[in-house]
C-alpha cells in the first residue's frame, strides 16, 4: 500500500489533466483498448469502436453524440453532433457502412397547382469520413408533372434530376417507378454535401386533386416500394416525419493499405488477427477480422477466434470435428474415407469410385445444360436472325463475339477498365486478340419482343460507313444482357474538351469544324440512312473525339428508326435535360427536328463554353438555351460569347452561326430548319472563316496538340437540375 498510493495519485492527476486541456478539441482516443466510462449503446443502437460517444472513446472523425430530443424518452445517437442533424440508425464495421436517416423534400400545392407549403432537404458530411453511397443508395421523385432535382459536390458541380408526370389516374400503377407517379435514379459518387429542390412544369394538364404533394429524397434503394396512394393527400410526410433511411459509406483512414501501414500510431486495424481492406467505394481503407476470427478489428485483441464446431449449420462437417485456431479441422472416422469431409460425406471405400462416376455424370449434365442456356439466350436475343441477315446481306463488318472473349479483353469486366456509366449501359476498355483497341457496351436488358428491333438495330448501324459515327465493329448474343463492340475513340469527349479547362484556346476554326463534322454525321442519319435514324440524344457528352480530333457521333441507346413520314410517340421521355427539345417534352413525338433542337443547344456550347445547365456569378442555376434566346432577343450577343472567339474578324461569323443557332431553338419544330440544312449553312461559314482567318491555323493546330486525355465517354454527368429559377418555361421555350 505504501508504494501504490503514489501511483493512484498520478493517475489520478493524469485523468484530470486530460479532462481540463481537452476542451478545445477531441483528442484521438487511446489506439488499443476502450475506457471504462465508454457507452457502447444509444437508445439500443450499438456503437462500435472507431465510433464512440464522448472523450477518449472515438477515432478522430467518428464521434457519436447521445442526446434526448423534444422530449423523447429515447435518446438519439448523432453522427458529428446533434447539430448536424445525422441520425444513426446502425453501424457496420464489416461493410465500412452507416445506415442513418435522412429528410425528405416536399411541396404542398394547391388546387392552381401553387405551392403554399415546402420543405427542403439538405445533408452536410463535410469534414467528417462518411459520403453517400452511389451503390446502395437511389434518388425517388414521388409527385405529378415534377422534376425533383439533387444539387452537391463543390460549386454545386454534381448534379441530377428525375422527371415524374402523370398521364391520368390509370396511368399510375404500384410498384412501377418508371417516370409516372414515380421516378427513380442514381446519385453522383462520392457525395459529401446536398440539398435537394423541385422544378414544376405548371403549364403541363394537371392532376393537383390526385397528387396534392410532391415529395422527393435518397435512401437505401431496397428499402422504398412505391404505392400510388402515396401521392393521395398529404400522409407519405406523416408517415416518414423522422426521415428515409439512407446508406453512407465510410473508411478508417484516407490512405491505401499499403501506405497506412507505414504509420503503426494512426494505422486503424488494431487486432492482431484483423486485416486491411481498401474500399471500393471511397479513397481509404477498413478494417476486418481475418478468417476464422470475428469481434472488432479495430481494437487490440478485438477479434477472437471462431469455435467452428459449435456452429454445425454455418462450418459443415460430415465427420469429427476439431477446433484450431483460426480454423477448424474435419475427418473420417477409421475405415470411412472422403475427398473433403467438410463438403461431402464419409462412406466407406468401396463406394468412393461409384460416387465418383456420379459426380462426373454429373458434371457433364451441367455443361450440357450450361452450352443450352448460352443456346437459348443466343436465339432470345436475336441471333439466328442477325445471323441470316449476315450471310444475304454478305456483312462483313460485324462480328459475333463470345463472352469468353470479351471476358478475357476486359480482364473479365474489372472495374479498372470502366470508361463510362450511364442510363443506357457501362462501355468498357476492351483488347481483342488481334491488336484492335475496342469499347465494349454492356447495354440494359433486351425482352424478347424488343429482340427483332434490336438485331434491326444493329444491322442498320453495321452497314452505316461515315467518317464523323464511331463504327460498330461487332456484338455478343450468348449473355443474359446483350453487348456490344465499338471502335475506340481516344480523347474523350467534346463535352470535357470544351467544359475541362476554360484557360485552354479553342479558336473558332476548331470549334466551327467540329459543328460542320457533327452536323454532317446527324444529316447522313436523318436523310441517307435506310431507313432514317433519329439520334435522340444528341449533347456534348455523346460527340467524341478521336486521334486527329474528328468529331464521332456515339451512343445510339436513344435512337428510334423510322420512315420519312413517320414521328415517334414516347410514353416515357427520354434524354438529357437542358438538350431536350421542349415541344417532345409536351407531346411526347420524337421527330428529326427534336434532334435539331439538341443540336442548336451544343452550338451554343460551342460558341459561349457555358454548360447546358450552368451557374451564373450568383450561382443561380440558368438555362443555356433560353440564356441565348434572350441575350439575341436584347442584342446582348457578345456578353454571352467566349471571350476568346470574340473580335472584329470574327463576329460577321458568329453573328451567322447565331441566326443559324436561333433557329434551330424555335419552339415550333416545323419553324426549325433540317439537318441538312444546318449541315450546309454551317459548310458554307467554315469556308468563310477559314479564308478570312487563316493565321488563326498555327493556333488550332497548337491548341489540339496540347491536349490528350482519356475520360468517360458515356452519360457521366447524369441529368442536369432545372428549376423555375433557372428560367427554364416549356411553353415559351426559356
């Protein structure tokens, strides 16, 4: 007792040190082991270490905060304090995730279809490791003719918007959140910070009496099922007062593994039978127990080994079993054999050859039916037909590919090799056997009665042969999801090229030949393809460039065939807001001047480097086309225009491609002009130009030679946000 006493004092003394000069800021807590004090429940929801409620109990980032609200009888565990407002529903440590809830937007409208009462929502992960996973996650738009619209990232720089419009009460149907009722997309990755708002297309026939509200939100994409009595009344925020539940990912630390292991004092996986695994969803790694063991790996000793043998139904063994450490151990009894006791059962010797017979036989029947199934899925998608088509036609420019041989020119699919994701498919970097650099599309799922269609498709696409379309070189039938192969494009996109780096020069030559090359492209499909293709999508995003910086139209996914007098009726609208042609908005019929439409909206790209959707000095988000209708309406063309094309010997120019430009944004779709047309009025100023600017040469050759990347080229931008805000009416067109 003489020599603990002054122990005691000192620690006491040390606990007192810690709790008078923590006040300011957090201090890691200890790397190995918990405090006493440390509260491992809130309310019943487990908190597991690195996250931990109050001093000395966390990892740097993960605090957890255990406060009653409104006076509720439960306490609620808050990520980051209560101020943000984070509610924790369940931690995974073996994931890496969080599942917490989150607010829902809403507008309450009236019989006008005014809005009297709304509510927005906003989640602020800043400075803390957690972001929202794209995986596990959707953003729902519930509600009638509305645009629910999810803004985040820096600037407001990630963005996406899902349409919801109601054609009448029959329309609607539970269980379908397609775009009637009910809308249903994908969010950015690695969203740390967003609010999400409401665009209302008031002049569209409304269904106010049937959905009084609108309502939209992210949550855990397993978790809603859509019910058309949820736009009844206003009980869908009743019932979810408290929030939706959504998924967040999060990691120990911002390094590899690799790299966090250099650093012992900060390196998270503490036990010594745990492992480092890097995420997959957000730069940094987590920690598990290694096989065999299970508990938390975040603490010294914190995985302890599994008694295989006392869990019979999860460890099986048709012999004795023997608990190691980290393992387990099964064998035969004396005079039984088998090849693994732990899969198969011990018999005696005898039979081991008839089972092995068995198990051949087996073995066969399987690849039979497997070659079956890849018979049958050939024939579902088309291939019989495609076939035939090859040899009266005598293509020679399609080839039929099998899964092994894309697998193995993808490294079988690996997500290294992703150069895009989008609505319409995931394009893959793809080397065949014989040298050729290719994309490879894994397009959505193909029914059978879209299967005639879509081998039309391809046949039509394999025979098109036009310097400014990117090629279809080929395609796969034996799969469940068909695929395709494209020949690869290298630097990227027009989109990235124009958008990527305001300081970088693009003259006017440059910019004036990609519209020549791509207009060009549209009119073959329009008037001398057979029959004619109406793109559908046509934006910056979907025009690559290639080696030399020939523009190539690509992404087809949109794309309807029709005959010359032929208009197309679209129950669910399809495209990329900002390019879509407002009169398809309305009435729903995809004709060759929808495509003109999109097209007027990359020229004014071209000419202002402003993005469709774009923020002004005030960050308020603006229309880029109804922006240039107004700016030619008020003659105010040069304030909108590129600095750099803007000058004496280049305004007669821009002036015609402006015309050119406002015509092809005319609200009425009969008032536009054809494709062709624009092609040849484009044809005719490129000439212009380049007699009366020749010494702009040197600089366009200069320019392109300063840039070579290799970016995604499919719908990596989603769905630009729109609101009344931005200016954007449909009627008017702005």
């Amino acid at each position: 007792m003489v020599f603990m006493l002054p122990v005691l004092s000192f620690q006491l003394l040390l606990l007192m040190l810690l709790q008078t000069t923590t006040a300011a800021a957090p201090v890691p807590p200890p790397p190995n082991v918990l405090l006493p004090h440390c509260k491992e429940t809130c309310g019943g929801i487990s908190i597991p270490y690195p996250f931990g409620i109050g001093h000395g109990c966390f990892r740097e980032g993960f605090e957890v905060t255990c406060e009653v609200v409104n006076g509720s009888a439960t306490p609620r565990a808050f990520l980051g304090g209560s101020k943000r407002n984070i509610t924790v529903k369940n931690i995974s440590l073996l994931q890496g995730q969080a599942r917490v809830l989150n607010d829902i937007a809403w507008d309450r409208l009236n019989s006008t279809g005014q809005v009297v009462v709304r509510h927005r929502s906003s989640v602020n992960l800043r400075g803390l490791p957690f972001r929202v996973s794209n995986t596990s996650n959707k953003f729902t738009t519930l509600g009638c003719n509305v645009v629910g619209i999810l803004i985040g990232g820096d600037n407001n720089a990630l963005g996406t918007g899902c349409a919801s419009f109601c054609l009448g009460r029959a329309s609607i149907a539970s269980g379908s959140c397609s775009g009637t009722g009910c809308c249903k997309t994908t969010i950015p990755e690695k969203l740390d910070k967003f609010t999400v708002k409401f665009s209302h297309f008031v002049n569209l026939s409304s269904y106010r009496d049937y959905s009084p509200s609108t309502y939209a939100f992210i949550a855990d994409k397993h978790w809603f099922f859509f019910n058309k009595s949820d736009l009844r009344n206003h009980t869908f925020e009743d019932k979810h007062k408290d929030g939706v539940p959504l998924v967040l990912d999060w990691v120990a630390g911002k390094q590899t593994c690799e790299e966090a292991k250099r650093n012992p004092s900060s390196y998270a996986c503490r036990s010594t039978n745990s492992e480092c695994f890097n995420s997959t969803s957000l730069p940094g790694y987590i920690c598990n127990c290694s096989a065999g063991f299970q508990g938390n790996a975040y603490l010294q000793d914190g995985c302890k080994d599994i008694d295989e043998c006392s869990l019979p139904k999860q460890y099986k063994c048709h012999g004795k079993c023997s608990n190691i450490v980290g393992n387990y151990s099964c064998s035969c009894s004396k005079g039984y054999s088998s090849k693994d006791p732990k899969s198969e059962p011990c018999s005696c010797v005898g039979l081991i050859l008839f089972i092995s017979c068995i198990f051949y036989v087996i073995l066969a029947f399987q690849r039979k039916k497997l070659l079956g199934e890849k018979d049958k899925l050939f024939q579902q998608n088309g291939g019989l037909r495609l076939y035939e088509e090859i040899r009266s036609k005598q293509i020679d420019t399609i080839k039929i590919y099998t899964k092994e041989d894309l697998k193995k020119a993808t490294d079988n699919f690996d997500k290294s090799r992703e150069l895009g994701r989008g609505g319409h498919g995931t394009v893959y970097k793809g080397n065949l056997d014989d040298g050729r650099i290719v994309a490879i599309k894994r397009s959505m799922v193909v029914t059978e009665d879209q299967s005639e269609e879509f081998i039309r498709e391809m046949i039509i696409l394999s025979q098109i042969n036009h310097k400014n379309i990117v090629r279809l070189l080929g395609c796969c039938l034996e799969v469940e999801i068909p695929m395709l192969v494209y020949e690869f494009i290298p630097n990227g996109t027009l989109f990235e090229f124009i958008h990527s780096n305001d300081e970088k020069l693009i003259p006017l030559t440059t910019r004036l030949r990609i519209a020549i090359e791509s207009a060009e492209a549209l009119a073959y499909l329009h008037s001398s393809a057979s029959p004619p293709i109406l793109h559908g999508d046509v934006k910056s995003l979907n025009i690559l460039l290639d080696y030399n910086y020939v523009s190539k139209i690509s992404d087809f996914g949109a794309s309807r065939m029709m005959s010359l007098d032929e208009t197309q009726f679209i129950t669910m609208v399809q495209g990329t807001l900002g390019y879509l042609d407002p009169e398809y908005l309305l009435v729903r019929q995809l004709t060759a001047k929808s495509d003109v439409y999109s097209f007027g909206v990359v020229l004014v790209e071209l000419i202002t480097r402003k993005k469709a959707v774009y923020y002004d000095e005030n960050s308020q988000g603006k229309a880029l086309a109804s922006s240039f209708i107004e700016a030619m309406k008020d003659s105010r063309l040069e304030e909108i225009l590129d600095d750099q094309i803007v000058g004496k010997e280049n305004m007669d120019v821009i002036q015609e491609i402006a015309e050119l430009t406002k015509e092809c944004l005319n609200i009425n779709g009969d008032e536009r002009p054809t494709m062709r047309e624009v092609a040849e009025k484009l044809h005719t100023l490129g000439g212009f130009q380049q007699v009366s600017s020749t010494h702009h040469a040197p600089e366009e050759r200069e320019a392109l030679l300063g840039e070579s990347t290799m970016s995604s080229t499919l719908d990596s931008v989603g769905y630009h946000s729109l609101e009344n805000k931005l200016g954007f009416d449909v009627k008017a067109g702005r």
